[in-house]
C-alpha cells in the first residue's frame, strides 16, 4: 500500500514500468456511482500521480486507464510509459514488441515520492 485515506487507496501494480492503481474506499462499481468526495480525491490523486511520475521519471508519456471488467470496483490505472519499453506504443495489455531493457530507479523510492506528494496535498 502506497497511500490510503478515507477516500481512496493506491497499490502498485506489479510490473516493471512504474503502475499504479487508485481504487475508491467504498466499492462503488461505476464513476458515476460515486459520491462526488471520493470522485473528486479519485481525481485529484490521479493527477499527482500523474506529475509526480512525470518528474521523479521523466517518462515518454504517462497511460491513465479505467476498465473494471475483472475487478467491478472503481479504480484508475496511471502507468509511466517509455520510447523504449517492451510494449510502446501499443497498451500494457498488448503483446510485447521487443525485449525490454529499462533500467529505471527503484518503485520503493518513488512510492516514497508519491506519498510525499499526496501527504502535501491533502493535508
């Protein structure tokens, strides 16, 4: 667990590119389900997150997702992405394009990074 509030929790996704996923506290299925508290902290850490890897990263580009088929709870995947990663530019869901050779810093001192980010802005 990399950040939990009353409104929301963000996890990481295990995967070698920096991926995140920010998930309402109550299970609501659907955005517009939400209460517009947690929509609005949804939001608003989606968008640090977003930053936040723009600058500890400095990624090709930043993916922001939202599916729920497999998990019916609201969350938001926000994934740093790179020219050179196995995948680019085609989604983290596709098939590999080539063998991946990214050599990035360690998650660890990011989610540190991010919590710090978030601790600033929401509190």
């Amino acid at each position: 667990m990399i950040y939990e509030d009353k409104f929301i929790k963000i996890e990481r996704e295990d995967n070698e590119l920096p991926w995140i996923k920010i998930f309402t506290i109550k299970p609501f299925r659907e955005l517009s389900d939400c209460d517009e508290a947690s929509r609005a902290r949804l939001f608003e850490a989606m968008l640090v997150a977003e930053k936040a890897m723009l600058e500890f990263y400095k990624p090709t580009k930043i993916n922001i997702a939202s599916f729920g088929n497999y998990v019916p709870h609201v969350h938001i995947h926000v994934i740093a992405r790179f020219s050179d990663d196995a995948f680019f530019p085609d989604s983290v869901w596709a098939n590999p394009k080539r063998k991946s050779e990214l050599v990035l810093p360690e998650f660890d001192k990011f989610a540190k990074f991010l919590e710090e980010k978030l601790r600033a802005s929401f509190e």
